[in-house]
C-alpha cells in the first residue's frame, strides 16, 4: 500500500509552484497525494512569513496536521522556517525544518529519516538557512488548466517594510533556454495557461545578460501553450516595450498586477521603494491607452508606520482617481529585523483595520464598476475544474469571473463568449 502525503501551501503563487514541483517528486517515487484534511504518513505545510496573520495561519496549520495524525511525519518548509526555525522547533510532533534553499530535497531528507525511524525533531538545519543563492526551477501542475511557472526568485530591493530578501535571498533567474523548455513541457500536459511567477519578475535574467523583455518575445513563439499572464511586476520595470508588447500579442493577456504599497510620495520613500506615484499613474494609463478592457490589480499596504490621515487619504483619492479594477489590500505588519519595524509614528492597529476596510470597500466599487463597463462585450474564457452548487467557473483574458452550469466537458476548453447577465455575487451567468 502506498504512503500517503499531503501538502499545505501558504503565500505567493511561487510558493503554490514550488510545492508542486516537490509533490511530483514524491509521486514518482510511489506516494499518493491526498487532501490536507485527511490523514497522512506525511503532511508538508510550505509556508509564509509576509505577515504575523500569515505565521498565526502556518503554526495553526502545523498543530492541525500533527493532531490529525501523530505518528505522521511532519516537514515545515519555506519562508517561515526560513526565518524563524527556532520557533517551529519548539513545536513537539515536527520531524523536518527546512529555509527555501533545501526545500527541495524534502524527499531525500523524509527518506533518510524514515530510514532511520527518527521521530523527534530529525532535520534542522539552521546554519544553512543562511544560505538562500541557488536557483530552482520549478512550474505547477495538477490543476488541469493552468500552470504556476517559476522564472525568477529573491530580491535586491530590500524595501523598508519587507523580510522576503531575508527569506529568499538575492534576486536571481533562469535562463531564458531553460524556461522555454519548462513551458514546452507544460504544453505537453496540455495545459492551456501559464502564469510568469517570482519574486521580482520584473528584474529576470541580470544575472545572464538577459532581460523581462527579451523572455517574453521567446515564450510568444511556444506552440502548444494558448494563454500567459504576467504576475507582479514592479511599475518602474513594466517598460513602454512590454505594455506595447502585451498589447499586440495573442498569447500574452491583458491583465497587470503592479505594486503601489502607497499613494504617497513621503510614505513611498520612507518605504524606500523605486518610484513616485506619478511613475505608477502614468504605466496606468499608458496601460489603458492600449488595451482599454485590461485588468489591472495594485497592491496598497495601510498603516505603515509615519502614514497619517491625511497621507492615507492621498493614497486613498490617488487609487480612487486611476482605472485600477480591484485591489489587494495589506494591513501593515512589523516584521522583525526590517528597516520599518524601527521607525518612529506606529499607527494604532484599530486605525489600521479601519484604513483596510475602507480600501477594500474601495476595491469592491473599482471592481464593480469594471464589471459593468466589460458588460455586453464578448471574450475568451477558459474554464476550469471549478465546479459547486451546479456550475462550473472559468476567466476571460481580462480575468472577468463567470460561469455556466456544470459540464465537465469544458474544463480545459477556451470558449468565446458574451458577457450578459451578472449575478448577485458579481459573476457572470453564461446561459
């Protein structure tokens, strides 16, 4: 009988690719993947330290799993252990704590501890934590429909309220060789679309005399693959030449996600981030000179230290003036050992929770409002193996949610259709 494993991601849609990647190699060696919620011989909980709430989540994850199963083998990887292994250790029933350079000899590293019928706290490896330089491929797959594909990780920028350089370590990439084989291999599963994830995708291929720019151009050309969307990218590297790009290309999809953190131009410096809002107003709407349907999504953090009422409602009035479709909106976290974290003017945490509920009623209305104005016209939508209550949901290229009743038939399938009627949830209804 096989081994059971079950995974648990938290975070980034890098992190969602990097379990993947990990999964397989469990899978080709006779494990059988199950859900999280059901008992293992082993439980993987990938992790994320963005935020306390993200720790709360990873530590209350860890317990859940050890609960279910006691004699299971517990591994803790990713950011979170990256940082603060000492804190996971403390937890009785983990056996491995691995940072996000080992990860990916979980499989190596569960064997010999297997092997060895080690049940205490086997694996953990502080000292390498420190080293996080090596690059790893990895892609997503499993989903039936998409694939996460890994092309760059770390970052130099060290923004002031930020601990994933801490965790991930320098920025470095992939060649542009090696990526376009990875997404040969996803057209081989016969995945329809991918999405371009790392930390600073923006700042790929310095390391090998490459570019962003020159990247995309070569996956243009992959055959087999029919739709790729861009993740973050920082607005100061989202050139003229990528935007004119975007907008001509038939693989590439309208659809940006460009970090803002502020609409404030002393709060943007004392974060010390790359730019001035004009900077990010301006890719806005260059962005929608050329492709008037885009989505566009802006991260916005509240409550950074410094923010007052008055800056808050810059930013506030600044994403309210600009054709941004939703938001992501985070509640400022201190994490330990950033720049942030030591300044003076902390903002109350009521006041924090105040400002994010406002932009996130903000959001609602940019979203609302760009559904109307997509209302009647007609697009692509591929659906997905995302079926409740009766229907099955799928995305336009502009990342418009709708849905039509069950068939499994259509998953995988990218059909033309028109936006009519939407339902009270704000999902388009396609009869």
């Amino acid at each position: 009988m096989n081994k059971k494993i079950a995974f648990q991601t938290f975070g980034c849609k890098l992190n969602f690719s990097e379990t993947s990647q990990i999964s397989r190699q469990f899978q080709e060696n006779g494990y059988e993947i199950t859900d999280f919620k059901e008992k293992a011989d082993v439980y993987v909980i990938n992790t994320c330290t963005v935020t306390a709430i993200a720790e709360k989540k990873c530590k209350t994850s860890i317990r859940s799993a050890i609960n279910r199963n006691p004699d299971a083998k517990v591994a803790v990887i990713g950011c979170f252990s990256q940082l603060k292994a000492e804190e996971i250790q403390e937890i009785e029933g983990v056996n491995i704590i691995v940072g996000n350079n080992e990860k990916h000899k979980l499989y190596e590293l569960i064997t010999e501890t297997e092997k060895n019928n080690e049940e205490s706290c086997s694996y953990c490896n502080v000292k390498q934590m420190d080293k996080n330089d090596n690059f790893v491929p990895s892609y997503s797959s499993g989903d039936r429909t998409r694939s996460f594909l890994k092309i760059q990780d770390g970052c130099d920028y060290f923004c002031t309220y930020c601990a994933i350089p801490f965790a991930r370590g320098r920025s470095r990439s992939d060649t542009i060789e090696n990526i376009v084989k990875s997404a040969e291999q996803i057209a081989k599963e016969d995945l329809k679309e991918i999405i371009l994830t790392g930390v600073n995708i923006g700042d790929f291929g310095k390391q090998n005399n490459e570019n962003f720019f020159q990247l995309i151009q070569k996956l243009d050309l992959v055959e087999g693959i029919e739709r790729i969307r861009i993740s973050s990218i920082e607005p100061e590297l989202l050139t003229d030449e990528i935007i004119e790009f975007v907008s001509k290309s038939n693989k590439f999809l309208p659809h940006f996600h460009i970090p803002l953190q502020s609409g404030c131009n002393k709060i943007l410096k004392l974060m010390k981030r790359h730019y001035q809002r004009e900077l990010f107003a301006d890719r806005i709407l260059k962005i929608k000179q050329k492709m008037p349907d885009s989505c566009i999504a802006a991260d916005v953090i509240c409550g950074f230290p410094g923010e007052t009422d008055e800056d808050f409602n810059d930013t506030f009035n600044f994403i309210n003036s600009l054709p941004i479709s939703y938001l992501h909106v985070f509640t400022y976290s201190e994490r330990p050992d950033t720049l942030a974290a030591k300044l003076e003017g902390k903002i109350a945490v009521n006041v924090r929770r105040e400002r994010s509920k406002k932009l996130q009623e903000l959001s609602e209305a940019k979203k609302h409002l760009f559904y109307i104005e997509n209302q009647n016209t007609r697009h692509k939508v591929l659906f997905e193996s995302d079926i409740h209550s009766g229907y099955i949901f799928g995305f336009t290229e502009n990342y418009i949610r709708v849905k039509t009743k069950s068939d499994k038939s259509l998953i995988n399938k990218v059909l033309e259709i028109k936006l009519s009627f939407m339902d009270k949830d704000e999902v388009f209804l396609i009869e």
